[in-house]
C-alpha cells in the first residue's frame, strides 16, 4: 500500500482505488482498543470516546463483529471485553511494586491493563478469531506488542505526539509492518517525522444533529436575530477570552458555554470580562450558560449567526466544527491544527491566529456563507459513516493481502511436498540398494526440506508480521 505522504489522505472518491479486487465474502471480525482512563459511553469525558464508541457501533450496524476492549463501564453495541480492574489489579501487585520498577502505580497500571488486552488478542487471532486489530489506547504497549499482527494492526493518531506515543514512534520508525492512520492531514504530518499514515477523517452522527438552514431567521447577519456561539472547554488554549473581546469590539452578541476546566483562567480572563460587559452594556453582550447537554448544543447553534472558533492551539481534528456544520451553522475561526480541512471557503472564514481585524471584518463576510451548504458538507464529510468507509477499505486490503499470502504459502509447501517426494525417488533409484549411501542420502533430503521449511516460514512471517 502506497504510503506516498503527499496524498495518502482518503475520500469517498478515492477509496475504491485502495480496495482490494477480491474482497471478503463475510463480515470482518475486529478487535478496537479503547484507552483505559474513561468508560466509552455517555457522558463523553472527550471526543476520543466519543468516536470510538460511534466507529464500534456503525460497524456493528453494518453487520460486523466488533469486539470492544474497553473500561468496565463503556456502553456499546459491540461485545465489550473489560480492561483488568483497578481492583483487581490491586489484588494482583504488592502496593509498593511500582516503586522496585521505576514507575508510578497508575503506570504500572496502565502497562499491566494493555499487556492483558494484547496476550487476549493474541491468543483469539492464534484459534483464528480476528481478521483485524484497531488501537486507539494513546498508549505504547499496543503499538510495539500489536507486532504480532504485521499489517492487519492498525493505530490511529487523535493526539499530538504525547510521551506514551513517542517511546513506541522512536523504536517503530525503524521499521514496522503495522499500520498507521492519522485524523487530519495535519495529523499525518505531524507523525511523518516517525511513521507515514493514511488519513481517515473523524466522523460524528450528523443525523442525530437537527439543522437549520432557514437564512431569515439565523443567518442573516443584519437581522435582530444575529447572535453568536462559542463553546467547548474553558481553558486558555480554548481561547474563550478572545472570542468575548472581539464580539465587545464588534458589539455582537455571545452566547458562551462549556465546563471550567481551568479555574484559574475562568477567574483571570473570563469573568472579569463577563463582569465589564453588565457594567457598561444595559443590555449584555454576553450571556455565559455552563456546561450544556449535546441537545442544548444542537438548540443553541441552530439560533448562532455563527460559531466562533478560538483555539489557539492546532487542534488534531476540531470536532466542534464538524458539529457546528452538521447545525447548518457556518464558522468563524483561527486557521489552526485541522481547521481548514473541515471548513471550507464555502462553509465558514478561517482567519490567521489571533488575527483580530481579520476576525472581526467575518462578522460581516459570514452573512454570504449559504447554512445548507454547511450542512452538506457535514454529511458528505464528517458523517460517521464516511469515517467508517475509510477504516473498512483498508481494513479489507489488509485482510486481502494476508490471504493471499496464505494461498501462496499453501502453494509453496505443496510444491515442497511434490519436490521432496520426486528427490527421494531418484535418490533411491540411483542408490542400487546401497546401504552405504543412506545417512548421505538422509542429510541431502534433510537439507532440501530445511530449505523449503525456510521459505515457507518466511512467508508465515510475513503474514503475522516480525
């Protein structure tokens, strides 16, 4: 498979190109790994959940069979195999077992919880029970054990280059039959430095998103309707400060909402603007609403002229964009991480970081920006189902190319069967019954078959990887 990191990126109107001619004939049967910090169910602790429990779910519905190495808690259409405890961890490891290594307890935690998952993993695929393993764990243990799998091994990058990853990254980049896949073409590039990567974009569940497309009554940036939406964390790579200073300089209304996760700059930057804002303004600009459920989300973008992006940081993917388009509501945001892969020209103004003039003048450019062709684009490239699409395609070329192997293992050790077979008639042939040719005779036929024996395993090897 073409690693070329130019243009490995995957669309619906490429994807037959990487399929394999012959696909198979029943459904897949694969293994996702999950991290082991939260349960993959509702509420989401963060997106990575979020998508990992979509991408089980979708498959299954598509009549795969999906298990789902996961926490205890995690709720999924999938078969869920249960991480190790903490309990039971505890039961197994003296108290001060982390100290004699080197690590802290909830490394040693997390190392055990993966060694256990992949021994499983490997166990099932040697009574022939998995086509293909999926790791989403963040994590290194998954990365240099899932060896056993050669291709059919695949790790997505969600993250930016955390510890855990680097320490497989730096023994991998030497080389590795798995594979890699990468959220965003930002995602891939970050990760050449290590291992090339194919992109299969985040999905969400646009349908469970209802749209508003209605100009008159949301979009129309001259009407008494126009306000604005920023949400997500409050954190200072979030930058909700900066969407509140630009919306007080324009005199635009803000609704904003999220959890504080960062109380210390809640405090320093966010308050004390919500706080200038009822001094002087009769009627506030700024409307702060908490943390809100996703149907509050959904109620509250479909109102927003826009949604305001403010990261300052290059967010790996950006699934709030996603989710604003799948609203029918276009965006105004910094060109960082991902951001203009999702929205387009046609969808949304990405302006440079902290940019501010330029973020202000698409207050005025937004109104020309069409809320059904945000919602198009939403359904055309950030569906849960293109996503799945993507990891399926190349889920089977691997599949593929392992039976493949195997056909071709299978036709070499008949042609050893029939080689050594033809050997050891001429040898006898020759021999005349003479005894004292036999142990010669034994060692040339040992030989041959050591040879073929060689090359067949090779080829195992191939298939299972290193």
């Amino acid at each position: 498979m073409s690693c070329d990191m130019s243009s490995d990126f995957l669309t619906t109107a490429n994807l037959a190109e990487i399929r394999p001619t012959t696909l198979p004939n029943r459904p897949l049967r694969i293994a996702i790994i999950a991290h082991c910090l939260y349960p993959i169910a509702q509420p989401y602790a963060g997106g990575l959940e979020m998508i990992t429990q979509l991408l089980c779910d979708e498959m299954e519905a598509q009549g795969h069979e999906v298990l789902l190495y996961a926490h205890e808690d995690s709720q999924t259409q999938a078969t869920l195999v249960p991480f190790l405890t903490r309990d039971e961890f505890d039961a197994t490891v003296y108290d001060n077992e982390h100290e004699s290594l080197g690590m802290s307890r909830e490394e040693l935690y997390q190392y055990l919880v993966y060694q256990s998952a992949l021994r499983d993993l490997i166990d099932r695929d040697a009574r022939g029970e998995i086509d293909i393993v999926h790791n989403h764990s963040l994590h290194h243990i998954p990365m240099m054990t899932g060896q056993a799998f050669g291709e059919r091994f695949f790790t997505t990058f969600h993250t930016p280059i955390f510890p855990q990853l680097r320490l497989a990254l730096l023994t991998l980049r030497h080389g590795t039959k798995t594979q890699f896949t990468a959220i965003s073409q930002h995602q891939q590039q970050l990760f050449s430095e290590f291992v090339p990567s194919q992109v299969v974009y985040n999905g969400i569940d646009v349908a469970s998103f209802v749209a508003n497309i209605d100009v008159d009554t949301a979009s129309d940036a001259n009407s008494e309707h126009e306000s604005y939406f920023w949400y997500g964390r409050i954190c200072p790579e979030k930058g909700t400060h900066l969407a509140m200073q630009y919306c007080m300089e324009a005199g635009k209304k803000l609704i904003i909402a999220g959890p504080k996760s960062n109380e210390e700059y809640f405090n320093e930057y966010v308050a004390p603007l919500l706080a200038e804002d009822c001094k002087y303004n009769e009627s506030p600009l700024f409307d702060y609403v908490g943390h809100v459920t996703k149907d509050e989300v959904n109620r509250y973008l479909c109102q927003a002229t826009a949604m305001l992006f403010t990261s300052t940081w290059d967010e790996p993917y950006g699934l709030i964009l996603a989710e604003s388009l799948a609203c029918g509501t276009p965006v105004i945001g910094f060109n960082v991480g991902a951001s203009a892969e999702i929205v387009t020209p046609d969808t949304g103004i990405i302006v440079p970081k902290e940019d501010k003039a330029a973020f202000i003048r698409g207050f005025s450019e937004i109104k020309h920006i069409s809320r059904q062709a945000c919602r198009n684009r939403a359904v055309a490239f950030c569906s849960v189902s293109a996503m799945v699409e993507g990891y399926l395609a190349l889920y089977q070329t691997a599949v593929s190319n392992k039976q493949q192997i195997f056909e071709s293992n299978g036709q070499k050790s008949v042609q050893a069967s029939t080689h050594a077979d033809a050997q050891e008639s001429i040898q006898s042939n020759a021999q005349n019954n003479d005894v004292r040719q036999i142990p010669n005779t034994f060692n040339h036929l040992r030989d041959e078959r050591q040879q073929l024996t060689a090359s067949t395993n090779d080829l195992t090897t191939m298939a299972y990887g290193e």
